[in-house]
C-alpha cells in the first residue's frame, strides 16, 4: 500500500516508565487519550522498564513495578485485543537499535535534552551515561514500528524532535529505512500540574504524597488531598494567568467532565473555594474508581497477566525484529 494512502492505518505508539503508580497526569495527559485512539488506529503501547533503569530502584522493586505498569495500562481502558501491549526490555531489539542511533546521536544535541539536565539535577549522585542517551533509545523505540504519530505530553516534544532528526540522519546516510513520526497532541489532553505546588508538573516521582492523586487513591484520599490543594486569595473560580492553582483544577474538571471553563466559571459563581474543591475531588473519584476495581481483578488472575505480557512480547519482537534486520543490513551489520 501507497505510504500516503489515506486508507493505510496509521500507526500509533507511545510508552510509560514504571517509576511508580500512574497519576492523575499521566491518565489525563496521556494514557486516558490512548484508549481512545484504539478505535482508529494501530496502537502500540509500552512499559518503558529500559528507560526507568537511568534512575536506581531495587531489583525486586522494579520487577513489581512494570508488571504493576503493565496491569494498570489493562485497567485504564488498554485492550490487548485491539492494542499491543508489551514490556519494553522484553523486546531485545529495543536495546539493539538503542546502540545504533545512538552512534547517530549528536553529543550536542543529547546536552541540550530538558529532561536529562533536569534529571541530572535531581540525582546529582547518578548522572549516569543511561539518562544522556536516553533519547537514542526512545528514538530506537519509535523507529522500530514506524510509527505515525506519537501521543505524549507537551515535556517529550523535544524527545520526539531529536527522533525525527535521528530517524532523517540515518535515511540520509544509510538510504530511506525509517518513517519519520509525529507528535500526537489531542485537544483534550491535559497538562496537570501539582497540588502542593501549581507550577510545577505532577509527576509520579514527586516526593511531597500531597502534591499528587495517584490513580489507585480511593475516594477518602482524592477528596482530603484535592481539600489541601493549593489555591489563592481570590475565591473567583476563574481561569486566569497568575492563578496556577485554580487553573489546575479548573483543567482537571474540565478534562473529565468535558465542560469549558467559561461553564465551569458559571457553575460556581458565588460559590466558595470549598465546593469547587469537592466538585473536582468527586468526579476525579469517580473517574478512577473503575480502574482500581479492574486493576484489582487483575492482579488476583496471575495466569492471563502472564500470559497477555508474554503474547505481548512475542507480538512486539515479531514486528520490531523485522525494522532492526533492515536497519542493520543498511548499516552494513549483516
Ligand atoms: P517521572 O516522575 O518518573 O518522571 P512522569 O510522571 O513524568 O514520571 P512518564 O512516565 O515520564 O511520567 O510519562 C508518561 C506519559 O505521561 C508521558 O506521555 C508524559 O508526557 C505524560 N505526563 C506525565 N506527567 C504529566 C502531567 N503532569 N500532565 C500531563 N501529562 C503528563
Ligand atoms: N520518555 C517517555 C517514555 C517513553 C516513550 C518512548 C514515549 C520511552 N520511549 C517512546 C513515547 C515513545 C517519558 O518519559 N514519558
């Protein structure tokens, strides 16, 4: 089929690092869109294990977390009859096409990653060669499926730029091998930011338990740590520059609830900071209790997670192995 026919099925593919229970950002930025792209396309969606090993967790620990990661991308909605879901270090071409990009990859531009000065920041005690290669990896895990687009919050962009640039050095200097992909940024794709702090992201990491909703919270906790959220003087549920708090909450409600903020502001004219604080908690709850029960059903059948992880990995090789043959033979590898 004509690449550029539009009856081709586009292919989707994105990832998520086991670096700890998914939270309310990583489902409204990220995993809660990819459900719903399973209906159009071919998705391809994946535990980034590879990828969370620049940062030390315990062996035992981090064994748990991607089979955790894996049933809870079940739970959110992922179907492995419509997708395929894999665990990254499972696919061993992932690591080999890591390497090869990674000898395409400019030591200039990997310096000016975000997220790798970022994260060297925070663990100044481990600034490993891992967490400054990392985009040669990632790039190796897009390339890999030939993706079309690749839906991911607005802090990869400059991951997913360093991808095309590396995927558009190697057709140059190797022939045409590679499909150069995109970004996916669906409209209702939220940005959440912190509680305790609304500047900043929420992210799985975050030390401060206040700071985020995690997505297997029961009610009782969204409730008490949405109560503690950090807002402002003004008690206008409004959305407006300099009101990060409130414009967090306001994008959490409208997110889920579909509802604008001019509608969201209307709702809760002359009301106090209080109700609005419960409203946001109660349909967050709500959102979320379906994925704990079905993660919890998961976790109590041992043999189908096994088995759907390895179907998984086999599915995922197959396709993968097949780029990797033709990216090494145009390298002269084999
Ligand atoms: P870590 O704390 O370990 O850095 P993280 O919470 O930032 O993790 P990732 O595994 O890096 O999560 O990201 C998974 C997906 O979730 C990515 O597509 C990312 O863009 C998206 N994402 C992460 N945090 C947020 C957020 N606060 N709002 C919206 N999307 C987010
Ligand atoms: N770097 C991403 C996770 C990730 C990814 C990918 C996303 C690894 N490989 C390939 C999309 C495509 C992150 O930290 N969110």
């Amino acid at each position: 089929m004509n690449e550029n026919d539009p009856a081709r099925r586009r292919i989707i593919l994105s990832g998520i690092q086991p670096t700890g229970t998914f939270t309310l950002g990583n489902y409204l930025g990220a995993v809660k869109n990819w459900r719903q792209l399973q209906k159009e396309y071919d998705c391809y969606y994946f535990v980034a294990d590879l990828h969370a090993l620049t940062v030390y967790h315990e062996p035992a620990m981090r064994r748990k977390a991607s089979r955790a990661a894996f049933a809870l991308l079940l739970a959110c909605g992922l179907d492995p009859e419509k997708s395929l879901v894999f665990i990254q270090s499972h696919v061993s071409a992932h690591a080999q096409m890591g390497w090869m990009l990674s000898c395409l990859s400019p030591f200039g531009d990997l310096s000016r990653m975000t997220q790798f000065k970022d994260k060297s920041a925070k663990h100044p005690e481990d600034i490993n060669a891992g967490l400054f290669t990392y985009p040669a990896l990632m790039a190796g895990d897009i390339l890999l499926y030939q993706a079309d687009y690749v839906p991911v919050g607005a802090d990869q962009t400059q991951h997913l730029e360093f991808t095309r640039n590396v995927a558009a050095r190697f057709n140059h200097v190797y022939g045409e091998t590679f499909r150069l992909p995109e970004g996916y940024f669906p409209k209702a794709g939220a940005r959440v930011m912190s509680l305790a702090e609304p500047t900043a992201k929420m992210s799985k990491s975050d030390e401060n338990a206040k700071a985020t909703i995690f997505i297997l919270d029961d009610e009782k906790t969204i409730l008490k740590k949405f109560k503690s959220a950090v807002t402002d003087s003004d008690a206008e549920v409004a959305f407006r520059e300099g009101k990060d708090g409130i414009n967090n909450l306001m994008t959490i409600y409208s997110a889920i609830t579909g509802k604008s903020c001019d509608a969201i502001t209307a709702e809760f004219a002359g009301k106090g900071y209080g109700d609005f604080k419960t409203a946001v908690g109660t349909v967050v709850a709500d959102e979320l209790r379906p994925i704990r029960e079905r993660y919890a059903e998961l976790l109590t059948d041992k043999a189908y997670l096994d088995a759907e992880i390895a179907r998984g990995a086999e599915r995922a090789a197959h396709i993968a192995e097949k780029t990797l043959a033709k990216a090494k033979r145009k390298m002269g590898l084999c």
